[in-house]
C-alpha cells in the first residue's frame, strides 16, 4: 500500500462560516405528533421482538429490538409505537425505523425517565449514546479503547453550518462542565478543544488545551486536525480513535453534562438550516423531527426532484424524502431548487489535474477514479491510496468533467471495508 505524505492544499479557497457577533436563539419547532428514529440493526424475522406495534413507550424510554441487543434508541416522547420497519441507507446498509406517536398531552410537561447513572464510561453508555451531538461513548467504553486524547470540537467540521460554534458561543460552561466528566468517565490523558480562528472564546476555556484551526476547508476535519496540530499523520485505512483521539462535537460535551447534572436525557438538537434562496435559519428540533415539519415552519416549499443535502455541501449525502428525521449527529441540512443543483456527468475525465492539485491528501485521484468505476476496490487501494482519502469532497467539488468523485470514493471506501472483514 502506497503512504503518501499530506501535501500543500493549492486550490480552491474556500472559508468556513463564522458566525454572526451574540446569535439570536433559535427558533424551536414543535414537537411533532409522529417521529422517525432509527436503530442501527436490522429486523430478523425469526428473533422475538421486544416491541411491536402497539407498545407504548415513556418518554427517555430505552428501545432495542431483541434480548440482547447493543444497539439502543431511547424514545423523546411518551407515546405508541406505530410501525416498525426496514430501512437501508445509500450504501444498502440495512437498519429499521420506528415510528411513534407522540401523545402530545403528555409530551411537553412529562419530565424524562431518570436514570440511574453511575460514574462510569459504561454508564453512560448504557444510556447516553443518542443524545444530541452523538457522543462517541461506544468507542470510548470499548474494552479495545485505546483512547488517549479527547478533542472538543467547537469548529464546524464541513461549509455553511455554525452549530457547533453556536453551541460554543452560548454553552460555553456547559462544555467546560462535560469535560471534566468526560475526563472522569474516560482514561483519557488529555482533554483540549478546538476552535475556529476568529471565534473569541479562548480565553475562557481556563486551562484545557485550545487549538485554533484555520478558516479554510477543510482545516477543521479530524485527520487535518490531526496533521496541522498534533503532529499526527493519519495511516491509511485508519480512524482517528485507531491512533488514540475520539473527537466529541461541543453539542455532544453539552449534552453529557446535562443528562449527568438531570439524570435524564435531553433530546432538542440544533441544526443549520439552508434554504434555497442561501437564507439561513438555526432551529432547535427535538430527535426524530421530520424534516419536513422544519420546512414547513420556514414556508420551504419541497418540489419534485429538489435536492435536500443532509451534511454539508462538501461531504453530505442526498435524500429525496423530507421525511427524514432530524438525528443526533445532524448539524446542517441543505435545501437545493432542482434548477440550481450542480449537474453530474458521466463523462470521462479529460485529464486536467485539478483533482491532484486540490486534494489534501496527494491521492492521484484521477487514475483511482477508473478503478472505482469498474469497481475495482482492491487495485483502488493498493495502487492507487484509496484509503488515504480523508473525505473532503474537494476532488468532486473541481472536476471539470463533474465526475461523482466523491460518491466513488466512499462507495469505494464502504466496499474496501467489507472486503476486509470478510477476510
Ligand atoms: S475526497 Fe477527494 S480531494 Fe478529498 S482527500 Fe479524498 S480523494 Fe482527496
Ligand atoms: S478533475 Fe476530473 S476531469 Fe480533471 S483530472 Fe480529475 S477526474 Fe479528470
């Protein structure tokens, strides 16, 4: 396998958003009556469920499919499960949705379950893992947890979203009070923040650690992070976590600090919302929203093929439905007219080198490109670096022959994955 050192970014510039001096609240969407939460294991037919249609659940409740299971959700609502079923993503992978109805004369004043939390990592994970901001706490409760540095990030990891910054402005004891429990739970040596240039809030992280990151993308995605301030080149093939750092969104500090401070979870995720025209909203929507409710309150109108980018303009990922449910990792959510969505092509690729000169990580993308597209996986890694790709998107976002770059590389990452754990 081919290790290629991270080369200089030549082009494009392109800045992340800063947000605007003392932002506004945001404005909250009402609970809807039906929400969508999905649970990251597949229904099997022969296993007897635990819940069915029908089952009422309380509001923090605790949802697994089987005995046994590790996946959890834990519902936002007091309500009734009303149907339950199979969900696959764009990669095929298959997971389930549930859907619940809210009994909306107990939802806004029932207080959540209390938990019995203990001061422990696997505590927490036991019951924290789909709060707002998705903390990483299977990763950090793994009995192969070889965790040594958590990194707060308080800088939007992809274009246009200030969710975490708002988070940081407006939350800033918050994320000071999770990370001592972080710190507590976890055998972590070393906890710091990072936190875009431009964001005056350094001064008052009293003595963790604090990493300025650059205002261009991609400074702020973890293996960038890594290279320019911790002195850590990222081997191919590996996560962040595989060299010792679990990178937590602030959202995800903020939230760990309140379920330990309540003994219950809270469930209102703030997301950036970028409507057509470019206008921005920040809202705060409970887990499980439909996004479609969102829109609505913006008079968002979603026609017939518009797109709606969930992630970010560089590395996010389409989705035709705007009933997709707001998720604990969601920070940005994009509409595009289907008049302004920028055309794909399957063109071939006319050899003009930008791909190579815009990527981060020295990958000749333009000779990997063939090889994924006759899926070719292994030849794609092995010649040509497939899996130094850090994800940026830069390569798909200069193509001059609008080639899905990026869609081929992370197919072709998801399907080198496979292979690998089938070995
Ligand atoms: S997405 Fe493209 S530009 Fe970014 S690291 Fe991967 S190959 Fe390079
Ligand atoms: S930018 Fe697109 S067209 Fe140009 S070399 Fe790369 S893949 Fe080919």
């Amino acid at each position: 396998m081919i290790k290629r050192s991270f080369f200089t970014l030549t082009q494009p510039k392109l800045k992340y958003d800063l947000i605007e001096p003392d932002p506004k609240e945001p404005e909250s969407i009402p609970v809807p009556s039906s929400l969508i939460l999905l649970l990251n294991e597949p229904i099997d037919s022969t296993r007897q469920s635990l819940i069915k249609k029908g089952t009422c659940v309380k509001k923090g409740e605790k949802i697994c499919l089987y005995d046994g299971s590790t996946e959890y959700t834990i519902s936002p609502v007091a309500g009734t499960i009303s149907s339950i079923d199979t969900y696959s993503d764009d990669f095929g992978n298959i997971s389930t949705y549930i859907i619940i109805k809210s009994n909306q004369s107990q939802t806004t004043d029932m207080s959540a379950l209390a938990y019995d939390l203990k001061e422990d990592i696997a505590s927490a994970d036991e019951y924290l893992r789909p709060l707002p901001g998705a903390p990483p706490l299977a990763m950090l409760a793994s009995e192969d947890s070889k965790i040594n540095t958590i990194v707060i990030t308080c800088a939007d990891s992809d274009l246009l979203s200030t969710t975490r910054q708002y988070i940081a402005v407006k939350y800033l004891d918050k994320i000071k009070e999770g990370a001592l429990i972080l710190k507590r739970l976890s055998n972590a040596a070393k906890i710091c923040a990072i936190v875009p240039q431009g964001l005056k809030i350094q001064a008052d992280f009293d003595s963790m650690q604090v990493v300025n990151t650059a205002n261009e993308y991609p400074s702020n995605l973890p293996a960038m992070v890594l290279k320019d301030h911790f002195n850590t080149i990222l081997p191919a093939g590996k996560t962040p976590s595989d060299v010792g750092y679990c990178f937590i969104s602030a959202e995800a500090v903020v939230s760990l600090a309140n379920a330990y401070k309540n003994k219950t979870a809270g469930f209102e995720k703030v997301l950036t919302i970028i409507g057509k025209q470019g206008n921005k909203y920040r809202v705060k929507a409970t887990i499980g929203t439909p996004l479609r409710k969102i829109f609505n309150q913006f008079s968002i109108h979603i026609n017939d093929q518009d797109r709606i980018v969930i992630g970010g303009p560089m590395t996010g990922f389409a989705t035709f439905t705007p009933h997709h449910p707001v998720r604990p990792d969601m920070d940005v959510v994009i509409v595009q007219d289907r008049d302004h969505i920028p055309e794909l092509s399957d063109n071939p690729c006319v050899n003009c080198g930008k791909c190579i000169q815009a990527c981060p990580a020295g990958i000749p993308v333009n000779m990997l490109v063939r090889y994924l597209e006759v899926d070719q996986y292994e030849e794609a890694a092995d010649k040509y670096d497939l899996e130094s790709c850090i994800e940026c998107g830069l390569c798909a976002y200069v193509c001059t022959a609008r080639i899905p770059l990026y869609q081929y590389i992370r197919l072709g990452k998801h399907e080198i994955l496979k292979l690998r754990a089938d070995i």
